[in-house]
C-alpha cells in the first residue's frame, strides 16, 4: 500500500521539519506529504528539507484552524491518489510534534493489509508530553524510540490490538475509503480540540478502527502553538456536549472528559502551577457552563473569545 501523510502546523516550523527527518528514515517511504500551514512562518524553511527537492512535499497555506488544514491536506491529496484504489492506499495524520518510530508507516500498511475491515488506526504512544508540565525533549523522545527509556503509562499502552471507537489525532491512518469520503468538522474551530475523536468515529461507517501497538512513537507536548488557555478551556466543554448532539460521542463518554478536565484544571490552578494555564482553562470552563445553562453553548464562541 502507498502511504501518505498530512502535517497541520502552527507556529512549529523547526518541529515540523525535524518530524520531515524522521519521515526520510521510514522503512515504507511515504508516496507523498503535504504540510499545511496558516501563515509563512508556520512552514518557514521547509521549501529547503530534502524531501522538498525531491517533490516529495508540497507546502500550503490555509485559514488557521486544526479542522480547517486538515481538510486543506485532504483536499490537496486528491490530486495524488485519483488514479489508486481506495484500498491501495492510506493516509496519516501526524502532529507536528509527533515523531514516529522508523516503521510506523510500514507497520501501518501491514495492519491494513491484513485486515481488510480496518478502516482507521492510531499507534502506540510510548510517552506524552500533553501529560506532563515541561512536555518531552527531541533526546528523550529518541531514547524513548530506542528502548534506553522504558515506555510511559498511557491509554494507548497495548501488547495486543484494541478495537476503539475514536483514535488518538497525534498519530492516526486512514484507508483511502475514508480520506475520500470525509473531512473534519470545521465547527471544531482552532485547536479542534476531539475533532479526532469525531472524525474517527464517523470513519467506523467504512470498518473497524483500532490501536496497533506496532506502531509506535512519541508525542512530544510541545506548548508552541498551542490556543489560549481560556479559549480552550471553553472547547473542553462546548466540543463534547456538541458531539453528543452531533451523535459522534456518548454523554457517558462526554462527561468523563468533562469532569476529569474540570478537576484537572481546578486542582493545578489551585496547586498554582503555572506551566499551562490552568486558570484560564478553568475561566474558560466557567464561561463555556455559563452558556451551557442559558442556551448559548456553540464551539464557534471560542472565535469571539
């Protein structure tokens, strides 16, 4: 199968372009990558990457907005894969700060391959830097891909295969059934924060999707780029409660993010941890309540704030 990847950035160019160096150490080659940016730094310097000499790369500009350059890299795609069968390819979404044990991309066509009901996979995250204050170095993220560390507690630490319903965004694959078919949901705006859980969820109408531990990698955290805190705290809210209207995610599912998010925020603020902004989170989490009672919920405010 031919492997494609699709790379959203923001303010990330120097991360982006050593996630490139990783990719040229696949045992799979990926056919083709498209990095979409919102601005010229966001992609600054990648026009000169190895990979771009090659043509191996093309580099876009979209409005900003995770949801919004996903659907850019998708619809740039279209050009390179209208000759294949839908199941003669597949494409990856990695973050920018991913980085990808040198066979993912070949783990992940082997998975596909041999499980023709397969229509979606994320990997295994062997330690993430989202879960800690100071994120993950580039050294320890090799030494972490190279077994000198041992992996991290993580949801996605599995010997076996898992069937899921919604996949991890940092590292997700897609047969081309799915890439050709749907786009993520731009009422996700910004960060898009569980726009992977919703897009992974309508992916199951085309087949399983699932965690294949053999491919592994390393999500660094890194803070660069990242929303307001306020504003984010307001998607901690405003997306799940809108994906449960939407019928992408359960209430039981939507209030265990919510609850867990609120005392995470509550209890780092009061800690008075100051790495994240876990006061704005909670204001945020306050403003996106607020609305919720008087009717005004809607994962667009997040633009207004």
């Amino acid at each position: 199968m031919k492997a494609f990847v699709v790379i959203a950035t923001k303010g990330r160019a120097k991360e982006t372009y050593i996630l490139l160096d990783y990719l040229t150490r696949q045992t799979l080659m990926p056919s083709h990558i498209i990095v979409v940016g919102s601005e010229p730094r966001d992609v600054d310097d990648l026009d000169k990457h190895p990979l771009a000499s090659e043509g191996k790369i093309s580099i876009l500009l979209s409005k900003a907005g995770l949801t919004i350059q996903r659907n850019a890299g998708l619809d740039a795609l279209a050009s390179h894969v209208e000759s294949l069968l839908p199941n003669d390819w597949f494409v990856v979404f990695f973050d920018d700060d991913f980085r990808p044990a040198t066979n993912w991309l070949e783990n992940a066509a082997m998975a596909m391959q041999g499980w023709q009901e397969l229509a979606g996979l994320t990997g295994h995250v062997l330690a993430d830097g989202v879960k800690s204050e100071f994120g993950i170095s580039e050294q320890d993220a090799q030494n972490y891909l190279s077994g000198v560390k041992a992996p991290r507690s993580h949801c996605s630490n599995s010997t076996e295969i898992k069937v899921l319903q919604g996949l991890y965004g940092c590292n997700m694959a897609f047969r081309g059934s799915v890439a050709n078919s749907s786009r993520f949901d731009e009422n996700l705006p910004l960060y898009g924060w569980q726009e992977d859980y919703d897009f992974a969820n309508r992916a199951q109408r085309h087949g399983t999707i699932a965690l294949v531990p053999t491919c592994k990698g390393v999500h660094l955290g890194a803070s660069s780029g990242r929303t307001s805190g306020v504003r984010f705290g307001y998607s901690q809210i405003a997306n799940p409660i809108y994906l449960v209207k939407k019928g992408t995610m359960s209430w039981r599912k939507a209030g265990v993010l919510m609850s867990k998010n609120i005392a995470a925020n509550l209890t780092q603020t009061l800690a008075g941890v100051r790495i994240k902004d876990f006061p704005g989170r909670l204001r945020g989490n306050l403003r996106a309540s607020i609305h919720l009672l008087s009717g005004k919920l809607d994962p667009l405010h997040v633009l207004e704030i």
